[in-house]
C-alpha cells in the first residue's frame, strides 16, 4: 500500500525520502525486453525531483515543488513519484501522482488534482507501460477508485487498461508575433474596443504577490463563484500557492477610482505563462477590466521574452468560454484524461455537481460560502 511507505511505516526509510518497491516481472502485453523495477521517491523530500524537473523538456508549472506542497499543505494530499532510478543515482524519469483520499469521493491515484495537465516525466515507452501498470495493481490491491492520468500526449490504452474519461479544449496564445499583430489579432468587440475603453476610463493596474492583493482577488473569486453558482477554491490555496510558489505566481488587479474590479493570477516557468484563475466583479464588466488585465499580460510577457501564454482547459460544450479565448487570438487543441477503474471500489458521490446544492451554498454570507468550498474542496481533487 501507498500508505505504508510513509517514514513511520518504511524500515530503512532514507533520509531523502525514497523508498523502492520489490521488483515484479511485467507479463503479458507489459513485458518488455528489459524489465524495469519501480521505485516510489517523495519529491517534497528528495531534491532530484527538482533537478528533474529543472532540465526535463515536458516539465511544466505543474510539476514544481511549489504546487506540490500548495496541493498538500492545503487539502492533505500525499505526492509521490514513480520511477525508475534507485535511491543514490541519478533520476532520469518520474510520473507524479497525488493520492486523493475522501470519505465521500473514495480514495485514488491523480496526476494531479486540480492540474489542466500533468505530463509523465518518461524517456522511453515501456516506463509508461511499468508505471500505469503498477498504478493499477496498487488500485486493485487497495480497492481504490480509480487512476486518473492528465497528460498533455496521447496514451495507448491498449497496453494499459486505461481509457479515456474526459476531452477538454486546451488552449494556448502564441507571443511570437509583434504587439501590433497580437492587438489586431484579437476580437475587435470583445477584447479591443474594450481594452480601449479601459484605457479611457483610466483603469489603474497592480501586480505582485502580497497579502493585500490575495485578499482583493478572494473577495473577486467569491463574487465570480457565486454568480457561476460554483463552490469557491479555500482561501487558504491561494494563500499557499503564492508562499509555495515564489516569484512564478502573480496576482493581478485592475481598479477603478482604487476599488477592485477584476483580477487574475497567473504563473511562470521557463518561457511559458499559465493563466490559471480569473474573477471580477459583473457590475464592472462595461469597463471592460479582464480585457484589459489580458492585455497588459501579453504586454508584460512580450517584454520578458514569454512565447506562450497557457490559456488552461475548456469543456468542449463550453460554448462561451471557448467563444472568449478564441476571440483571444489563441488556438486549441484536444486534451485527453485517462483512467483505470477499479470496479469493485467505492462508488464516486458528487453532491457538489448537483445543481440545487450549489444553489443553497451559494445563497450563504461570504464567510458561510468560503467554509463550504474548504469544506467540499478537498474530496474534489
């Protein structure tokens, strides 16, 4: 079990956090010329996992320590990191999962919660054959719920027992045009006779990181959640993703006479921006303040030498959010979750999916409306 490789339960457990698990022979279709042994490393604890991260090309925002520990301090979840390479060596390849424990959503294996994508950290094919063939013993050991893989690429469910549960839009804003092309590549009503129209109204503008500025963008998302009849994310995440993330979060406000109206927080890896969170106030929304906020991002990132901006996912029945970053100027592509289920586990409950819980949440005091969110939130992920 997962569990009992935590430091209490492990003899011999390391001081870098790493445990290995007997090797097992690969049958059937999972077999491969050179079987590979499975070792599970804690990449809170064992610093490769950052120097993996640092040099590994599909590495996003999402695998950094910073989002790892925001996920675990704020709702608990456990990561951990299949691979291939022994306590001492070198690591070449790891798969970050979370495990997701939840007495009214049941217990399973994500890479990872709350995360648009999570590509596997793998040089070779037959390491994805290993390691979703060990997620997959370890769901059917503990009868967990399901595995859930969110990669950016394509698996073969052939060879895994993984199937398909979900496609999104994935959308992403190419900066490799100049300022000029990019301002009239965006929808002239939506975005640029509303960038103008902030302008004119001289809507001020503040970046950073501060206290202050996560309390003004909380108090927008509360707002946004509620109108969208959607449970808001604990205040305490986004505390903890601005501490555990440094520098590659920021938060954006856009003001009007010095009151918040709308605001974003994004964050950086590389030469890559992820937009991940937006809100605003709707008696604002004729000032045209996330226009503008997007505006001032691309200008931001154009002179920092970003080349793309992460757009994140959109259902594809979406129609309206899909509509608004295609009026953006960026393009999509199709993105693919896969799971194994575990048939004899725990049946998945929701009761935030139904539409008349939300609505009685939602009709709570703020203070009410930002318990429940931190009370449900953490059996979402």
């Amino acid at each position: 079990m997962l569990k009992d490789l935590s430091p209490t339960n492990v003899a011999g457990y390391g001081p870098t956090g790493y445990a290995a698990l007997a090797p097992k022979s690969v049958p059937g279709p999972f077999r491969t010329a050179k079987t590979l042994n499975v070792y599970i490393l804690h990449p809170l604890a064992d610093r490769r996992w950052d120097d993996l991260v640092a040099r590994h090309r599909h590495a996003s925002v999402f695998h950094h320590r910073g989002w790892l520990e925001a996920l675990s301090r704020t709702y608990g979840y456990e990561p951990l990191v299949l691979t291939n390479s022994p306590a001492g060596s070198t690591l070449e390849s790891g798969m970050v999962v979370c495990r997701v424990s939840s007495s009214l959503t049941g217990t399973r294996l994500v890479s990872l919660p709350f995360t648009d994508h999570c590509e596997p950290l793998l040089n070779d094919p037959s390491e994805t054959r290993t390691f979703t063939k060990w997620l997959r013993d370890e769901c059917d050991r503990n009868r967990q719920q399901y595995v859930e893989l969110r990669p950016l690429s394509e698996i073969q469910t052939t060879e895994s027992d993984l199937k398909p549960t979900g496609s999104y839009w994935l959308h992403e804003l190419d900066l490799g045009y100049g300022l000029e092309q990019i301002f009239c590549r965006l929808h002239k009503n939506s975005f640029q006779r509303k960038i103008r129209r902030a302008e004119r109204e001289r809507l001020s503008y503040e970046v950073g990181r501060s206290r202050q500025l996560v309390d003004e963008f909380y108090q927008l998302l509360l707002m946004t959640r509620r109108r969208h009849h959607l449970l808001p994310q604990p205040r305490s995440w986004f505390i903890n993703l601005v501490e555990c993330m440094g520098d590659k979060a920021e938060i954006r406000i856009a003001r009007k006479s010095g009151a918040p109206i709308a605001a974003m927080l994004t964050l950086r890896d590389r030469s890559l921006v992820v937009f991940k969170y937006g809100c605003s106030n709707a008696a604002f929304h004729n000032l045209g303040g996330i226009p503008f906020l997007f505006w001032r991002l691309i200008e931001e990132c154009k002179l920092s030498g970003i080349e793309k901006i992460d757009l994140g996912r959109s259902e594809l029945d979406h129609k309206g959010l899909v509509v608004f970053k295609d009026r953006l100027g960026a393009s999509k592509r199709l993105l693919t979750y896969y799971r194994y289920t575990n048939v004899g586990g725990r049946r998945e409950t929701a009761p935030w999916q139904w539409r008349g819980f939300r609505e009685i949440l939602c009709d709570l005091p703020d203070a009410f409306f930002s318990t429940a969110g931190s009370v449900f939130y953490r059996h979402m992920g």
